[in-house]
C-alpha cells in the first residue's frame, strides 16, 4: 500500500473518532458530566490537528 493510500485511510479513521467523540460529547453536555465534556473538546481539538497534519502530508 502506498503513502497516498495510507494517508487517506487515516484520515478517515481520524474523521470517524471526530465523529464518535462529537456524539460522546453531546452525551456528556446532556448528562452534565463536566469533566468528560472538557475531555472529549481536547481531545477533538488534538484529533482535528492530526487530520490536518495528515491533509498537509498528502499534499505534498
């Protein structure tokens, strides 16, 4: 499997775990579960930064 095709695959995989965490998220804001509301944000915050690291890359 070459560069391109890995890249893609990953970010699809990262765009999945964006949409898995969004739903928790809202889940967590439902329930007022506070601390996993802070936590699920981060953690979208680091996975939307890696998606775009992995965008950078395919471009090149």
């Amino acid at each position: 499997m070459n560069r391109k095709k890995r890249l893609e695959k990953g970010i699809e995989s990262v765009e999945e775990q964006i949409k898995v965490h969004k739903e928790k998220l809202k889940e967590a804001e439902e329930t007022g579960q506070e601390e996993l509301v802070t936590y699920y944000y981060k953690d979208i915050s680091r996975l939307e930064k890696q998606k775009e690291q992995k965008e950078d890359k395919l471009e090149k």
